[in-house]
C-alpha cells in the first residue's frame, strides 16, 4: 500500500476510535499520522527504510507498526478488528460534511441508524429533526451532504486526476508505435473536478493496432472501442479514460477538439465555416482535403487566432479577445503563503517547510497557523503565538535565502470581529482571515459579517471565500460583489485557496473580483511540505480567471508584499 492508502487507513482508523469515545488524545496522534505520512516528500518505503518516518513527530512505536504492515502487506489487523466492530454505514455518515463524530454517534443511539439509506429516510419523514440539537436546518444539510456523497463517487478532484494521468502517461508510452501521449480533456483545461480522463496518443502505427494492446495495459479493468479513432478504458478503480489516437498531421486539430469544453468547440467549428473551413471528425478541412494540423497553432492561426491557451478554452469569450493577456506562471510566484505548521494541526515544522520552500524558489514564507477558536485545529493562544514567533526569529537566522514571516489564518467571528485584538494583530507581518462556519446566518448577514471583518486595518488576505469544499460542503451564503469592492476599497487581498479539496475562489467569479479592483492573492493552505504542489493548482485557477501577474499579490517582492499589508495599519 503506498503512502496515500495509508494516511487513508490510519485516517479512519481516528474516527473509528472516535466513534467508541476513546481518548482525544490517542484520535488526535492518529490524525496527525496521517498528515504525516501524506506529507512525505518521497516514497513511504524509503521513508521506512532510512528510519526517517520512525523520526517524524507523532508516529510512535504502535502507529510505526501499523504503517510497516500497511505498506508490505497491505493489511493491518488492528484496522481490521475496528471495523469489524463497527457498521460499516456509520464510518460512511463520517464523510457527510458537518455530521462529525459526536453527531453520528447520537443518531445511532437515538434512533438506532446504521446506514446511509436509514439516515436519508429519517432526515425525510422528520424523525432526524426532532432529535434534540438538530432540527430542520441540520436535516436538510445532512441531505445535501449524502448529495455531495453520492456526487464525489463519479468524479475526481485534480490532484487523483493528475496522478491516474501521470501513470498512464508512463503506461500509454510504452505501447509499440506511440510516439507521444497527451493528457486533454477537463484535465488539461486545469478544471477543479474531473469527470473523464482524455488521452490523446499520437502513433506512427494504425489505431487499430494500438487499440489491439490496450487492454494490456497495467491497471485496466475493462476495454470498449467506439470508432475507429477512439476507445473508452475502464481502470480498476473505476476511472474512465477516452483514448484517441491520431496521426502526427492531424495532432493539432485533435487536440483542440479533445481539449475544449463543448461552447469553445462549437464556437470555433462556426468560425471555420465563415473562412471556408469545416471542424468536424476529429479533422481540419477545406471542401472535402484534409488540411494538415501538426499542432493547436496552425488550426487557430487558419481562423484568424492567435493560440489559446488550454485553460481558457471555455466558450466564455476568448475567441473575442482581440490580444491574448500573458497569463500568470508558477514562476512567477515569490511568496509561499498560507501553510500551517506543527504549531497547530499542520505536519511539519518552520524550519521543514522554509528549507523546502527556499529549495522551490521562494523568497518568502507566511506562516499562518490557526488562530484560538480554532480549538479543533489547534488553534494557538497568544503564548503559542509568542513560541512560535522565537521559532521564526531562530528559522530566519540559520536559514538563508528565504525570510520567514510571521502571520496567521484568525477566524472571522460571527459578529465580524477577528479572533485576535489590535495587541496581538499588531505584531504580526501580515494576516489572514476566514470563514469555518456559517452560524447558522442567513446571506445578507453572512455578507455583513464579512464586511465588518474587511473594516479591521489589519486585515491582508480574505481567506477562501466561500468556503466550499468540492468534496463535501456547498460555499457559505453571501453576496459576493459588495464583498469584492468593499476588499477593493480596503485594499485586501482576495485568496485562491489551492488546497485541491477546496479551490476557492471558485475561478468562475474571478474576472468580477479583478473588475471590482480586488487583488488576489494564491495561498497553498499548505499543512506539510508536500503542500508546496498545491500551488501549481491555484495558479491554474488564476490562469482559468484571465489573471496575469500583476493580478496576484505574492508575486511581488518582499518588500512590496510587507508594504501592501501594512499601507492601512494605524500609524
């Protein structure tokens, strides 16, 4: 089992525990072996090997014995004896957002429900409302998470999607006479939820032929072809995966068709007819000749285009663009912001991540651990703040390149206040604030409790906005615009936050944000070194968005990072 597996395993194996009423003490190590092993820079045997996984913070000798069974055999029998004694439907009502643990529990000793089924039926006849400390409000959430539930077992979130389409990239390749493999589709588009993977395989051999090898491929479970260009692969854990193949004449044409989204096709096959072309069966044409498309360029150029990118091949107005705009890059970032340490529920220390970060580029690192209504995560109170600063002063004197900045992520309260006074948001260089929950308001004071937030002069970074997780939880009720202007007016940052669970901003609202005057900011809500990859998803966002550097505030240097934080500070 690899190290995702088993950060999975030893994650369920908490709420298992959880679920009994054993020891917060011994759920939280748990947790906090999962993140440690999820956050693993390199493979979960090497890290077995050198002993370095037995020196990480939190895995003592109990978690280090199940972690070695889970990777050589792919079993441990302490997980295994937990499940037995436990139905199995209550461990699935643990991945129903906002249900949690002690809920789940009162359900099954109330009304005696241990399956997904039983649940959705109590919270439609009214039994679930009437349990004391849920109502009608808690029933209706709990049927949109069985909802979001369901959903989640089609679809994929980018960083599954891209790692399926980095192995069979490798796989693909190596079939005789394929010369190159494409990964296309929403994927390519850098969309945050994947419905089908799309591999385009350019071969110098027939299609046939390569589609007579397929279903020898590592790891697929089922094969169908479709036409003569194209077939439809089942892997064994369920994805499916459109294969086209194409000749290297007609990659161009392929790729674009394979790549975007059903509005940017249609679009482009109709301005192909006003310049006497035809788009149509996965070939480019003039009358009834095939016209020869080695790559995207040459199609787009025939219709009087420059080459648009993949991320913005939508249907939402690129094709009316007179000049493409110069898209943000991953290089072009100088700040790694939003990542939480072992200070509070993240995996790794200051130093751990400023080394990684420095090692990636970065010129600076804004350390943002929770802040302490945050109990759940370990939110820190002012004397952990004060450790915690002497840890960054120690970090930035022993290690170069990089300065370490001292922030937080302060929880908006429901009365718009911040977490932390004046006295402690003063000594910090810069500072994030968040929404974890929706108390219950209603959209106009929701919206209110963010704006009174966006009052507050210490205030940098709004922190994924909505807060929506794709996997789990609708964004929170608010009015969006006045919030944008209202961080335009303040001069805060809004964040895409690049965590692949939550992907907020949703890149769709973007464009409004930047025609509000709003600044963005892309935060990696990082919790191990690991995170530094979330990075690369945001960026894809911003670039979904339209956004170019001079959008985003941590590609500024240092010096104008600090001084966009502290230009509506009291004097």
């Amino acid at each position: 089992m690899d190290k995702t597996g088993v950060a999975r395993v030893l994650d369920q194996v908490a709420s298992l525990l959880e679920l009994r009423g054993e020891s917060p003490f011994r759920v939280r190590a748990f947790r906090s072996a999962s993140r440690a092993v999820a956050g693993l820079p390199g493979l979960l045997d090497e890290a077995l090997a050198d002993g370095s996984l037995r020196a990480s913070r939190g895995i003592g000798p109990a978690i280090l014995a199940m972690v070695t069974d889970l990777a050589t055999t792919g079993r441990s029998a302490a997980h295994e004896q937990l499940r037995a004694e436990t139905p199995p439907g209550l461990v699935e009502m643990l991945a129903i957002s906002g249900l949690g643990v002690t809920k789940a529990r009162r359900i099954h000793q109330q009304l005696g429900i241990d399956s997904l089924a039983e649940l959705e039926a109590a919270a439609r006849d009214g039994r679930l409302a009437a349990l004391p400390g849920f109502g009608e409000r808690s029933a209706e959430n709990i049927l949109r998470g069985l909802g979001f539930l369901r959903r989640a077992s089609t679809i994929r979130l980018i960083h599954h999607a891209v790692q399926e389409a980095t192995d069979l990239e490798v796989a693909l390749g190596r079939i005789p006479g394929v010369l190159r493999v494409i990964t296309a589709g929403d994927l390519r588009r850098r969309m945050e939820i994947v419905r089908d993977l799309v591999m385009v395989l350019v071969a110098e051999t027939p299609p046939a032929e390569v589609f007579g090898r397929l279903a020898q491929v590592p790891g697929v479970d089922e094969f169908a072809g479709q036409d003569e260009r194209r077939a439809t692969l089942r892997l064994a854990g369920g994805t499916a995966v459109q294969v086209v193949v194409t000749s290297p004449a007609n990659l161009g044409a392929v790729l674009v068709l394979a790549t975007g989204n059903r509005n940017h096709v249609a679009q482009l096959a109709a301005r192909a007819v006003t310049r006497g072309y035809a788009l149509h069966g996965a070939g480019f044409w003039r009358g009834s000749a095939f016209v020869p498309t080695p790559d995207e360029g040459t199609l787009y150029r025939a219709l009087g285009l420059p080459e648009i990118p993949p991320e913005l091949r939508e249907g939402a107005g690129e094709l009316d663009l007179m000049e493409l705009p110069r898209l943000v890059q991953t290089g072009d970032l100088r700040g790694f912001l939003h990542c939480h340490t072992d200070f509070s529920d993240g995996s790794s220390s200051i130093e751990d991540l400023a080394r990684a970060a420095g090692q990636a580029g970065y010129q600076y690192l804004g350390i943002t651990d929770h802040s302490s209504s945050a109990a759940y995560a370990g939110g820190l109170r002012r004397e952990d703040l004060e450790r915690q600063w002497a840890e960054v002063d120690r970090v930035n004197g022993i290690v170069g390149g990089i300065r370490v900045l001292k922030g937080v992520e302060v929880d908006i309260l429901p009365d718009g206040r911040l977490d932390y006074g004046p006295e402690v948001l003063s000594q910090l260089d810069f500072v994030i604030a968040s929404l974890h929950d929706d108390a219950g308001l209603s959209r106009v004071e929701m919206t209110d409790r963010v704006l009174r937030a966006m009052d507050n002069p210490y205030l940098t970074i709004w922190g994924h906005p909505t807060g929506r997780t794709l996997d789990g939880r609708d964004p929170y009720p608010m009015n969006l615009e006045p919030l944008f202007t209202r961080a335009a007016e303040r001069g805060i940052a809004v964040e895409i936050n690049a965590d692949p669970h939550r992907m907020d901003l949703d890149w769709r609202y973007l464009r409004t944000a930047r025609e509000a005057g709003a600044m963005i900011s892309i935060g990696a809500d990082a919790h191990s070194t690991a995170g530094l990859a979330h990075m690369e998803f945001g960026v894809g966002l911003a670039r979904k968005g339209w956004l170019g550097p001079e959008a985003i505030l941590n590609t500024r240097s240092l010096e104008e990072f600090l001084a966009f934080a502290r230009v509506r500070r009291p004097r």
